[in-house]
C-alpha cells in the first residue's frame, strides 16, 4: 500500500460537500481508504489512526484542506486525488448574479423573507449566540442548530426569549416540526392531535415516526435543546412549549421527552404544568414513574411505549408494539453467537442511552462514550472492549466533520474494527430516515458489512433499527429491504432492536 496526498493551503469546503466527495473515492478501484477534509484535530487523529499520516501535515491548521490517499499502487492514488480536485471545482459554479446568492447576513436574509417570524441558526458556535440575540431583538422565534455554545450564554439567551413570549430551541437543536415544516433532521409525520416537547433530537424522531406508523399524527415536535431541563436553565422553553400546546385548540394529548431534570426542575417543570386539563405523557428516560404518575401524567416506560400511549389517548384502541415479545423470541431462538460481546454503534444519542439503561440489568458491565449511571466509561473510545454501546454523534467523533446521520464514514471505518475483533459476538446499530439525512444509510451500511465479512472471513450478527416513515424521501420500506437482503435482522424501534439483543446474548 502507498499514502499519497494534496495539500491546498486556505481552501475551505463545508463538511457535506467533502463527505459526499471522499465517500466517492473509496469506491475507486485499488484505493483500500481515504481522507477528504479541513485539517481539523479529528481529521488529523483520523489520518493516525488509519496509518496515513505523515510528518509534512504537523504544521497544517483548520484552513487548510487536505486529500490524503491510500491505494495499492501509485498509479491509483494519484488517479483518486485527481478526480477530488475534479469532483470538488465542480461545486463552484462560476457566472452566479447577486440574486441567487444566499443572503451574507442576517438581515439581508429578513429583508428578503420580511413576513418570516422565525430564525434557523447553524454557524460555529463562537458566533452563535450572537446571531440568536440578533433574532430576538427582532421579536423572532429561534431554532439553535449550532452546538459549542455555552450554557451562560444559552441561559441569557432563553431569559431574554421568554420575557418576549418567543421560542428558543437549542443550542444544539437538532429536530422540530414547526406548522408542519420539518427542520434540521426531522421525518415525514402526517398531522394529527399529539404534540411534542422533547430535549433530545433522536428520541423526538422515534416518537413521532412511530406515532405516525400507528396511524395517528402530530401537531408540533418542538425541540429544546438538550441543557434546557438541567439546573441552570430550570426548563425554561420546555414549560413554554407545553403551555403553548396547552392553549393550542388541535393538540389533545402532550408528550415530554428527555434525558432525567435535575430534582429542583423536574419539580418546577411539574409544578407548572400538573393543572393542564390535557393528557400529559412523560418520559425523562431514567426518572422514576411513580413520581410522574403522582404528577397526574401518565408515565412511559421507553420511546416506543410514549408514542403507544400518546396515540391511544388520542383516540387509537389498545395498541400494540409493532414487533411483539413473542416474534422478537422467535427470531433470537435460532441465533448462534460467534463471539461473546455485544458492540452497539448509534447515530442517535437518546438511543444510545435508552440502550444501555435496557440492557444494564442483564449485562452488568457495559462501556460507552456517553455512558449513563452504572455504566462505565471507556479508556479509549477508538478502541472497543468487552460489551459497547458508543454514541457516534457525540463530540470526539464529529469535531470538524459532519454528523453520523450525514457522514456515515466512522461508522463504517469502526463496523471494519469491530468485525475484525472475535469477541463480537452481535453489533448492532441505528438508521435515521429523515429530511437532512443521509439518502442511502442502509446502502452505506451494507456495502461496509459485507466489506468487512469478505476482508475479515467473520461474519457476526448484525441487527438494525429503522427510525422513519414510508413517507421520508429515503422510503422506509426500501431501506428496509437492502438491509434485509443483506442478513442483518430489521426492527422499527430500538427498544425492540435491544430486546432482540438481549435474548441472544442471554442464550449464548
């Protein structure tokens, strides 16, 4: 194997557009890897861990655009950096007028949409919270895409929104259904009766796609951002979003979602809203449903289980799982493991956890990136040992690179990893359909298993959760086959995806 490379000094392109372009390549006949991005420290860790890096990159900064290569022979390596430098100059289109620029600004974007009551953020977050400000001097709603915001500035911020009676959804919002407009990463749901306030982008997703396969809908999915039930911000827009459902004539059942408030807000939060002559469905993943159900809500056991209840009280007749206990049974009866440990590779962080709070009881010792309590935090979250359950979304894997549910690189770098490893015994992992989404994650998904079983001569089970509707421009049920055609076992929640993996590993 060579390594060649292509330096361009001060050469920007945004994350997609590269990811799009170095998934391209290595598809190229004879190139084994590849490395298409801005020399941000993760791309540059990348490069170390894949054994391409070189002495020549220690001086490059984040300006900087590196296309690194490595191929069986020179002669390819050269051809896949020519056709980057190729692929990439036909993103710029010369002869574009003024009119069909994006607006350079904020107002300039205003003045083109002066009708618009709400402003969606994604810009780094050193400039974020002073763009959202600029929004709410101007009485609009704000949807924070932006993460790296800090939570001083985030708690200015949703003081100044709700003394206005505006929104602020994030920092690091990541999905919302607004009047029936999806934004950021959010799936096709028809419109129905449910409303939603959720502090987790994923576990938003899983409700209302689920909600939607059951046969009901929603009014609005409105998300919060992650921080907003933690101490500090005391659920400020998480109390504001309720009531406004409250008051709003089409919404007849509330649902809550969210990793557990602090004791303090999880008080206020309840406080503020028990007196609400609506049907109120919680789940804070981990909090004790005994304290809701003393609340008057009604309390859920997992994501599945709150997009059960909210469409009952909506009007649908005792629903069931899509997937039963006894079909999820019946699958794992026959399954014989080739290893002993359970490697658990997520896009979506609220399932991450959902997972590991499932399975901590049968397993005991489990290791994450992002464990939650009683789980173990790992040394090395490159390198996977005994049972792991890794949020791939979370800030080591996607500093300088876009999200899993975009960039499916990693995951399929680390499918490679833990294929090659015989104590993998079961991965399984998450596919997010959805607008914002990548258009063929299942293809991805695929194309690297089978990769890995041909390069590895291993071959464990893999099991997979699809997050979607039939309605999303990805089309659940093709996804569903490509990912069936290729052996893996498919399920439409991960609570029944981890249910699955729980009976094989009981059994094995």
């Amino acid at each position: 194997m060579v390594v060649n490379h292509l330096i361009k000094k001060q050469t920007y392109f945004d994350s997609v557009t590269l990811m799009l372009t170095g998934t391209q390549i290595k598809k190229l006949d004879g190139v084994d890897n590849a490395v298409v991005g801005m020399c941000t420290d993760y791309n540059i860790d990348s490069l170390k861990r894949l054994d391409m890096y070189l002495p020549e990159f220690e001086e490059l900064t984040p300006n900087d655009l590196i296309i690194c290569v490595k191929a069986d022979n020179n002669e390819n390596a050269d051809a896949a950096i020519k056709e980057v430098e190729k692929l990439l100059s036909s993103k710029k289109k010369p002869g574009t007028t003024n009119s069909e620029l994006p607006p350079s600004s904020q107002e300039e974007a205003a003045s083109r949409l002066p009708d618009s009551n709400m402003v969606l953020i994604s810009v780094p977050g050193e400039y974020a919270a002073r763009e959202a400000e600029k929004a709410l001097n101007s009485n609009k709603h704000v949807m924070l895409f932006s993460d790296n915001v800090s939570i001083d500035e985030e708690l200015k911020l949703k003081t100044i929104a709700a003394e206005k009676g505006l929104l602020v959804m994030g920092p690091d919002c990541g999905t919302a259904i607004i009047n029936g407009v999806p934004l950021a990463f959010a799936n096709s749901v028809r419109k129905g009766k449910i409303g939603l306030v959720a502090a987790s982008g994923t576990g938003l997703q899983e409700v209302s796609s689920t909600i939607h396969r059951l046969g009901q809908g929603i009014t609005q999915a409105i998300g919060v951002g992650g921080r907003d039930l933690s101490e500090k911000i005391g659920g400020k827009m998480t109390i504001m979003a309720a009531k406004a459902l409250a008051e709003d004539p089409e919404t007849r059942v509330i649902v809550l979602i969210s990793k557990p408030p602090a004791e303090t807000v999880l008080e206020k939060v309840f406080a503020e809203l028990k007196n609400i002559n609506k049907a109120i469905v919680v789940y804070f993943i981990g909090a004790d449903p005994a304290i809701i159900e003393s609340n008057g809500f009604v309390a859920a056991k997992n994501l599945e289980d709150a997009a059960i209840k909210a469409a009952e009280l909506a009007g649908e007749d005792c629903l069931e799982s899509e997937f039963s206990d006894s079909l999820i049974d019946s699958l794992a009866a026959d399954v014989k493991l080739s290893g002993s440990d359970l490697r658990a590779l997520y896009s979506g962080g609220t399932l991450c956890d959902e997972a590991q709070r499932i399975l901590q009881p049968l397993l005991k010792e489990i290791n994450s990136n992002t464990p939650v309590k009683g789980c173990n935090k790992m040394t090395d979250v490159y390198k996977s040992s005994g049972h792991c359950i890794l949020d791939l979304g979370d800030d080591n894997f996607t500093r300088g690179k876009a999200h899993p549910m975009i960039d499916p690189g990693y995951r399929t770098e680390r499918i490679h990893q833990e294929v090659a490893d015989e104590k993998t015994g079961l991965i399984m992992f998450d596919v997010v359909l959805g607008y914002g989404s990548h258009m063929d994650m299942a293809g991805e998904m695929v194309a690297s298993i089978e990769k890995a079983r041909t390069g590895t001569g291993r071959s464990p089970v893999f099991a997979a959760c699809i997050c979607g509707t039939q309605d999303d421009p990805q089309g659940y049920d093709k996804q569903k086959a490509k990912l069936e055609e290729a052996g893996i076992f498919v399920f439409p929640t991960n609570v029944a995806m981890v249910k699955f993996a729980a009976r094989c590993l009981e059994r094995n």
